[in-house]
C-alpha cells in the first residue's frame, strides 16, 4: 500500500483503535474471522440475487489492497481469475456477500500469517530485536546527515564544514578589523 488509507471495518472513514474498527497485524485468525464476517458491505445488497456497488464497500477497498491474482487461483479457483471478474458479478447480481467475506478473510490470513510467525519468532528473542531497532537507526541516522550535508551544500549554508568560505570570512573579518571605521578616521584628522 502507498499513501492509501484503509476504512474501518464498520465503513467509517478510517480506522480507530477507540471505534473498534480495526483489523490488526497482531490479531489472531478467529479474531479476523470474525471482524471480516461482521464487516459492513452494500446496505441495498439484501439478497443474494440482488446487484451489489463496490464503490466504497469496506470488503472490496480491503480485496484491492490485498488480493492478487494468485490469491484467485488459490482459493477461487475456476471462479473467478482476478479481482474485475469478482467485480462484475457482485455488480450484476447473484453473488452474496458471505462469498466474497470468505475469500476476504483467505486473502488476509495468507497474507498475515507469515507476519504472525515471524513476530512470534522475535518476540522470543527480545534483544535481538533491540540491535535490529538499534542498527536501523544508525542506517537512518547516517543517511539523513548524508542528505542534510547536500541540502547545506546546496543552499550554501554549510559554514563550518566549507573551507573556502571558512577562509573568506576569516579574511573579511580580520579586513573589518585591521581598517578602523570611517568615523573614527574623521575623529583621528
């Protein structure tokens, strides 16, 4: 995902820890089984024979950010072959919500069960996970002096670690100081 915002799953603008709306990493499969299963879809898709907008329902934003068309051959195999064709026939009518839940949650335990695995491996190793945290931010702290020294060069402001401009000022202001002030050339005649 980039840049993109996932609504809640009661279709709320976007997700809240305090509205309850939220599928999170660290939840387990029963627990986003049922968030899925009690997600709010299209409120006119009564029936299954009824036609369904994807536009704006929480299940569908949630399959574009996470279904491939892997995803399709794996638990859908035959049915459908990507995320338009799943599409199209909700639009049309004749395929239920519950379906298009079930190949929901599918997609998301696939997608977050190996992230559950490997937590539970660091989070039996807590020390390594702090030399990780520790050795990222000398990486990150590295690269931002790197890109700040070009931004000081670039604007010219990166007075302490330039020698000509070291040296321009020294000479300008031992000049200032070795000339007295034009009044106190007046004073001295």
């Amino acid at each position: 995902l980039v840049c993109r915002r996932l609504p809640g799953t009661d279709g709320k603008a976007k997700m809240s820890k305090s509205l309850g709306n939220c599928i999170y990493l660290s939840d387990d499969s029963e627990t986003v089984r049922k968030k899925v299963m009690s997600m709010f879809t299209d409120p006119n898709h009564l029936k299954v024979t009824d036609p369904g907008n994807v536009d704006g329902n929480p299940v569908f934003i949630y399959l574009e950010a996470f279904a491939t068309d892997d995803h399709f051959a794996k638990f859908l195999p035959g049915e459908y072959a990507n995320l338009e064709e799943l599409k199209d026939h909700y639009k049309r009518g004749g395929l239920g919500d519950v379906k298009v839940k079930k190949f929901l949650y599918a997609v998301l335990e696939d997608t977050l069960t190996p992230i559950r695995e490997r937590r539970a491996e660091y989070e039996k190793d807590l020390p390594a996970v702090i030399e990780i945290l520790k050795k990222g931010s000398a990486v990150a702290e590295a690269k931002a002096a790197k890109t700040l020294k070009r931004v000081k060069d670039a604007m010219k402001i990166n007075y302490f670690e330039d020698p000509d401009f070291l040296a321009s000022t020294l000479d300008t202001l031992s000049e200032e100081i070795e000339e007295p002030a034009p009044e106190e050339e007046a004073k001295e005649s």
